[in-house]
C-alpha cells in the first residue's frame, strides 16, 4: 500500500506545491481564513466528504481574539474578490473553521486529522533572496504571511484526503479532518473543541512542518511540554503587634499580599505570545486588633511558551519579594504543580514510528522531543485522551531558509511529499481493514 500512496503522492506532486503558493499568496491571519476555508471546501466536497461549518463545530461565544466585525467583513470582501465562492463565505456565517468527514464503515475507528489553516500578522520580505518574492508568491495581503508553515499544512491536509478518499474501499469507521482557524495566539482549538469536534475520536494526529525537524529527512514522531504553566504557593510571613497601642511593632503581612495580588496582576504582557496570571485565593490575618502576621496566596502563570512563562514566573517572584520587602516580611513559594498541558500517548508515537520507518525519505527519526511552545492542538489532543483516544503530534522535516515567525520564512516544497505520505500511510494502518 506504501508503493501506491507513494505513487498517489508524486501524481499530486504539482497540485501540492500549487496549492501551498497559491495559499502563501493569499495569507489570511487567524478566523479570517475565509478564501482558505472556501477553496478547501470546496475541494473536500468534490471529493466526497461530508463537510459541517459554522456554529456547528465552532462554539461562537468561545471564540478568543476575534478581529473587528468591520474587519471581518473587509476580509470576507477580499476573499471574494481574491476568488473565494461568495455563497460558501455567506455559509460561514463569520466561523472559518469546519470538518470533513469520510464514513468507510459503520462502526470501526474514527480517526481526527487536524490541519491548522492562519497566516501570521506580519509583513512578508520583498527581498529578491526570498523566493516567494523573486517567484511570484509572495503574500499580497498586507500585514498578512504565511510565516509558520499553515499553507503547507493546508496543502498537504488536502492531498492526504484525496490519498484517504481514493483508497475508501480498504477502510473502514471513519475519517475527519478538522481544519482549525486561528493558531496562532492559541484561540482556534477551544471553540471548536466546545463545539464537539472531538467527539467520538478514537485516534487523533496532528501535524507541523518544520519546528525541531529543521531539515529534510528528519521527524519527531510525538511531543510533550505544549502550553507552559506555573502553579504557585506562596506564604508570607511578618510579625503581629497591638493595633492600637504599637502597630508601628508590626509587620503587615495582609498588606503584603495585597500589594502583591495587585502588581502580579500588572505585570506587562510580553510581545512575543500569550501570557496570564492569576491570584486565585488569598486568606490573611488572625484578629480585629491584631496587625496580621500571616498571608497566603494560590496563583498560576502561564505562558504560550516555555520561555514566556518563565518570564512571568521571573516577573511574578520579584513583585512579591518587593511588595514583602515594602512591608519587612518574609516569604516562600511552594511550587504545586504546572508546567505543560499536552502529550502524545505513547501508543500513537509507536504507530507514526512503525509508518516512518518504512519511508526511505526519513533518515533521522525521534520518537519524542519536549515542544517548549504553545500549540493549542494540545487542547483537541488532550480532549480525544480524556475520552479514552489517543493521539500525537508529528514534526515533519522540511529545509526552512528562515526560522518560524521570520518574514524570510520559506520552506524546501519537496519535502512536502514525504508528509503527505507519511500522514496517508498512518491513516491507512489505523483505519484499514
Ligand atoms: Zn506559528
Ligand atoms: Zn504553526
């Protein structure tokens, strides 16, 4: 079956690659993927699948970060007039997400595949080193760039389904493809995942180009450490005293915590990503009269990434040690807990391993790699394990010429092949007969 995936993959080679620039060239940044959506649709239906958008796999009051309504219809004008089918973007009501679904058999496994769809917010290079400049492709979206790989995914998302769709007749249960808006700032997966998607998924797969799989040839089959996060105790220690006839004896612990609870919460936000905080509970004091010697406070950071968590956690510890110096306290901090909210079961990586051994085109394959970076297909993973599925997140190998996020970012478009075959082959073993 790999030698007919194989050959499936090199037919599709050019409408990959034409896909991926046509995708580059028309970038559209998170919930307004609305030519995106609407070219893949269309597509997905032509090729059989069932396809359910809108309110029905996106839970409109979840969703984060939403552009404007002003905006959003700007865009939804310039997605028509860059060709997107008017009546499929009226369809969508404003939700850009949607999923593809493929019955082969009643009962069996049902297998999700999700396939992210936003550009970033950033300006791409016109240099004429940049091939998307000096070809052609180059996004013609202001302030709109494919910069982290999304068009691929897109690309490939789609040739897979073809591959799946063409091999209906060895399969059985079901397949569904959840193309997902707005990944970038983390805000696509909760709403759709409120909205069901995940749902009955026995197994699902996730898939990014590039990231710790920097060069061609190479794969991590799985992935742990998704959305940072720090859970904090802390207690604060100062001395009680008359609060009538010394309290100049004392030391105000309750005061200290309250400065504190309300500089952790004006820590500023960093340019790089998503962070939060939050002082969950506070209990202080002994008595009336007593200047309160005792405070303790439950807080978290999180960050989207390892490093922007740590950057709050830093911030979080010198604003208490400030406030607890302010008020001549002491303090500790108890860590209870944190750190990251996804990993691939282990299961999945052992069945993306067994597939990717099979392919020549990968040389250097890991199992596993800690992510240290928000990726909110974390949420849909760790919803389909709650349910009893499993699931992991591959890193596909591709040659980049800039890092993620860079305005010079581009990828080697070949080694989109092997993706798209890889991801087929793993669908295959899972759902065939
Ligand atoms: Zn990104
Ligand atoms: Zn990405």
């Amino acid at each position: 079956m790999l030698a007919y995936i194989g050959s499936k993959v090199k037919e599709l080679e050019k409408k990959i690659i034409g896909c991926r620039r046509d995708l580059h060239k028309h970038a559209e940044p998170g919930w307004t993927e609305f030519r995106t959506a609407a070219m893949a649709i269309t597509e997905l239906q032509k090729l059989g699948y069932t396809i359910k958008m809108g309110e029905e796999v996106c839970k409109r009051s979840a969703m984060m970060g939403v552009p404007p309504a002003a905006e959003l219809k700007a865009q939804q004008e310039r997605a028509i007039a860059q060709g997107a089918n008017p009546e499929l973007i009226k369809k969508m009501d404003g939700i850009t997400g949607f999923t593809a679904e493929m019955k082969f058999s009643d009962g069996g496994p049902v297998m999700g595949f999700r396939v992210d769809m936003d550009s970033n917010d950033a300006n791409e290079s016109k240099d004429s080193d940049h091939k998307p400049a000096k070809e052609g492709f180059a996004s013609i979206n202001a302030g709109a760039m494919h910069a982290c790989g999304h068009d691929a995914h897109v690309a490939v998302g789609l040739a897979v389904a073809e591959i799946v769709a063409s091999m209906k007749d060895k399969l059985k249960g079901s397949v569904r493809f959840i193309f997902q808006p707005a990944e970038e700032g983390l805000r696509g997966a909760g709403p759709m995942v409120a909205a069901g998607v995940t749902k009955g998924l026995n197994y699902i797969l996730g898939m990014h180009v590039g990231f710790q799989a920097d060069k061609k040839g190479s794969l991590v089959c799985g992935a742990k450490g998704f959305l940072a996060s720090t859970k904090w105790d802390v207690t604060i220690t100062g001395l009680s005293a008359h609060a009538g006839a010394a309290p100049q004896e004392g030391h105000n612990a309750l005061l200290a915590a309250a400065v504190a609870a309300i500089n952790l919460h004006a820590i500023s936000r960093h340019g790089d990503g998503v962070t939060r905080i939050n002082v969950g509970k506070m209990i202080a004091g002994e008595g009336r009269n007593v200047v309160p010697p005792n405070a303790f406070m439950v807080m978290e950071t999180r960050g989207a990434t390892s490093e922007l968590n740590n950057y709050m956690a830093g911030e979080a510890g010198r604003v208490i040690k400030a406030a607890c110096d302010m008020y001549q306290c002491s303090h500790s901090i108890e860590v209870t807990g944190g750190t990251q909210s996804g990993e691939s079961s282990e299961e999945m990586i052992e069945i993306v391993y067994e597939a990717a051994k099979e392919l020549p085109e990968y040389t250097d394959i890991t199992k596993m790699k800690d992510f240290g970076a928000g990726e909110d297909y974390a949420h849909m993973m760790s919803e389909v394990q709650k349910d009893g599925g499993i699931g992991t997140y591959v890193q596909v190998g591709v040659t980049r010429m800039a890092g993620h996020h860079n305005s010079k970012f581009d990828i080697d478009e070949a080694d989109l092949l092997p993706a798209a075959k890889l991801m087929s082959y793993v669908i295959y073993k899972v759902l065939r007969k």
